[in-house]
C-alpha cells in the first residue's frame, strides 16, 4: 500500500515549500511565544483512506484510533402495525379516530452506532498537498486494514437500512392512500345516497303539488270569477256615477270633494272584491302551501346532511394530507441520515484503491512545561514591511482548515526531539526566510538553538 507523506507547510498556491523551508516557518511559529523551547518533535498522523467503487470516494480512517464517528439512526414507528389495525374498522368515523390517535412523526428509538476510526470532518483541503518527506515520528497505528474493512461494511450496512426504510416510507404511504381512498369513497358514497334520497321525496312532492294544482285552479277560476260577477253590478253601477261626476266637474257644477268621495267609496268595494277573492282562494292556497313547506323542509335537511357529510370529507381529506405530510418529513429525515452516511466518503486527488497518507505536525514543549502543536501551515509570502522591521510573525502564516485540526488530538508523552538534529536544513531555511524579509535567526538562537 502506497503511503503519502503531506506538507507541512504550502506557499499561497497550495504548492509545497521545500523541506528545510517547510521546518524554517513551522518552527518559527512555535518559537512566536518567545519561550524557551526544550523540545521539537515531527509527528505523523497516519490516515488510511479506502476508495468506495460506488461514489469514487475514500472513507477516512484515523489509524491510530483516536477519532470515531458516531451515526445516529432514527428507528423508524411500527408502521406496517399502524397500517394493518384499519383492516379491524369499518366506519369512516372509526377511521378518522384511530387516524387521529397514531403518532406518525414519533420514532420507535434511536440507534447510535459507532464507526471505529472513521473520520467524519472533511479534512479532504489537507490532504491535497503531497510533500517530499519529513523525517516524522509516526503516531502508533491501531486500526488495521482489516478493521477499517469491517466498518466498511458496517457503513455499506447502515446505509442499505436507511436506503430501504425510505422506500418502506414510500410504500406506507401508497397503503395509507389507498385505505383513505376506501373509507373517503364511503363518505362520498353516503352523500350520493343522502342526495338521491332527498331529491327523490323532493320530486315526489313537488309532483303531488302540481297534481293538486292541476286540480284545484279550474275550480278556483270558477270560484273567483263567480265571486266577481257578484260585484259587477256595483262596480258597474260605480264607475257610471263616478264618470258622470267627472264630466259636471269639468262643467264646474260639482266640487273636488265630491269625486273624492265616490272614488273612496270605489276603493273600499275593490278592497271588499279583493278579500272575498282571497277568501276564495285562501283553502287552495293552504292546500298548495303544505306541499312547498314540505319541500322547503326536505331541501333544509337535505343541505344540513350534506353539509354534516361534506365535513367529514374536508376532514378526511385533510388528515389524509397531514398524514402524507409527516410520512413525509421522515422521509426527509432519512434522506438527510443517508445523506449524513454518503458524504462521508470524500472526493480526493488519488485514484488508488487504498493509500495512506501522513498528516504532519509540529509538536513544541517548553521550559514552562506547555505543549504547543502547530498544525498544517499556508506561507503567506515575503515581508512587505520596510527592512523586515516591525512585522508580526502572524503575518508570515495561516493555519490550514484551523477549524477541522480540533479533531487532532496529539498526545505529547514520550516524544522525543526528532527535529535538533535537522538544524543544518534548518539553517538553509533560515537564511530563505531572512531573503524573504523574515528576520528570524535571533529567535532560533534564543529560544531553541
């Protein structure tokens, strides 16, 4: 298996800087805190990255076994459970209730599980800087080949659980469809019967009605035209005296009052006429107004079941697409675990099917007995202040991905100063870093040499 040493130090493109310039900038941002330094030691952090075939992508593992990665699966509610109790109910009221009473968002539990060395932070800006080799002290490595194939297929497991639990998700939901469809057609099929019902008494009626006035106008014509004929004779009589009056009014022989006074007289017998007709008419009219009371009755209730009906299918309809709605946001909370799975295998630069890589580091100890470990650095090019004078070191570096080395945690017992014996490399980068306007022999000499 090929092993890949990385920069400790790259210059503003990414390119790494030569080993003794690589050693010249690390150390020198140790020695920043002006404390004499007792101790350097290069530490390798090896990783083994394992290429997937599917994505193209490594799984990262820490081989010394320092970082896991924790998954946490939500265990999906017993659904085929839920399901199943509507084959005990037959009413779309009991299927509302029950309906209402699952608790389909609420997952059985939480499985964590745990992935031995897998590395879950995207360190993949790190390890795109092969470098010329350090002479590193490499971290002790206890996670094998065959441990890391292991959680390979523990990750392959994992995900083939979540990749078939969204398509159970699926397959709920068109059951849940499907026995909603059952039980809204039921209501739907009770309102048609409500409608027919009604409108079937409702056109019963309305035909008995016509039946009735089929009989009773021509003898109600008969009734009121005999009643009229009884009061032709006065109104005859009225009208004559009334036209006569008009025409002496027009001769000035009679006054205003008295035509007043006759058409008076002519309204009240119109007024009497009027009455005695409905007085004819009124035992038809009651006849008739039974049936339309009847039929106004039979279209108010029919209205008021169908509204009763129509509300149970808008609250159907409704929980059926809240229903639809949770089954969906677990879904998506599956999405986001296979999601959470799939991108721990990270795009790289290699092609190899398994390659490991060595992360290096700076770890620093002092008189005062602190440990300081400086990480991967980006060289920020030359000194731009005059002479070199007044500038901070900070200015001279950055740390690389500063947020992702938090998961490094070196441990500092029994390292040895690997890095004293280097000092003739060390002295080249030096006298680089003093062209590059970095005036920096004094502190090496002061605080590590």
């Amino acid at each position: 298996m090929k092993t890949v040493q990385l920069a400790l130090v790259v210059d503003a493109n990414g390119s790494p800087l030569s080993p003794e310039k690589q050693l010249a900038v690390a150390i020198s941002k140790a020695l920043s805190k002006r404390t004499r330094v007792n101790s350097i030691t290069l530490v390798g952090w090896p990783i083994l990255l394992m290429r997937m075939e599917d994505s193209g992508g490594y799984l990262l593992f820490d081989e010394t076994g320092r970082i896991d990665s924790t998954f946490n699966r939500t265990v999906l509610a017993d659904y085929e459970h839920y399901l199943n109790s509507f084959s005990k109910i037959t009413s779309p009221d009991e299927f509302l209730n029950l309906v209402k009473r699952i608790p389909w968002t609420e997952p059985r539990g939480k499985e964590s599980v745990r992935l031995k060395g897998v590395i879950s932070d995207d360190i993949t800006s790190l390890l795109k800087n092969p470098s010329m080799s350090l002479p590193v002290y490499i971290l002790e490595r206890r996670i094998t080949e065959d441990v890391a194939s292991l959680e390979v297929e523990e990750w392959k497991r994992l995900q083939e659980i979540v990749n078939s639990e969204l398509n159970k998700i699926d397959e709920y939901v068109k059951s849940f469809i499907a026995i909603s469809d059952t039980f809204i057609g039921k209501i739907a099929e009770e309102r048609r019967r409500i409608e027919s019902l009604y409108d079937q008494e409702i056109e019963k009626t309305k035909a008995e009605m016509e039946q009735l006035l089929k009989q009773r106008k021509p003898i109600a014509y008969e009734e009121v035209k005999k009643k009229v004929s009884e009061f032709a004779p006065r109104l005859s009589e009225i009208y004559g005296v009334i036209a006569k009056t008009r025409l002496d009014l027009e001769g000035g022989s009679v006054s205003q009052k008295q035509i007043s006074s006759l058409e008076s007289a002519k309204d009240k017998l119109m007024k009497d006429l009027e009455a005695q007709v409905n007085q004819v008419l009124e035992p038809y009219r009651a006849e008739v107004r039974v049936y339309r009371e009847k039929i106004d009755s039979l279209v108010a209730k029919k209205n008021q079941e169908l509204a009763q009906v129509d509300s149970k299918l808008e609250a159907s309809r409704k929980i059926v697409n809240e229903v639809k709605s949770a089954l969906e946001s677990v879904k998506e909370l599956k999405k986001r675990e296979l999601n959470e799975l799939s991108s721990l295998a990270r795009r790289t630069i290699y092609i190899d099917e398994k390659l490991e890589v060595i992360i290096p580091f700076l770890v620093v100890k002092d008189d005062y007995g602190f440990t300081q470990v400086v990480s991967p650095l980006m060289y920020r090019g030359r000194n731009r202040s005059l002479l070199g004078l007044g500038s901070r070191l900070d200015n001279m570096y950055s740390i690389i991905d500063e947020e992702r080395m938090t998961s490094f945690s070196i441990p500092s017992v029994d390292l040895r100063d690997n890095v004293r014996g280097l000092r003739h490399e060390i002295e080249r980068g030096i006298d680089w870093l003093d062209e590059e306007g970095w005036k920096v022999r004094k502190l090496f000499e002061d605080f590590y040499f």
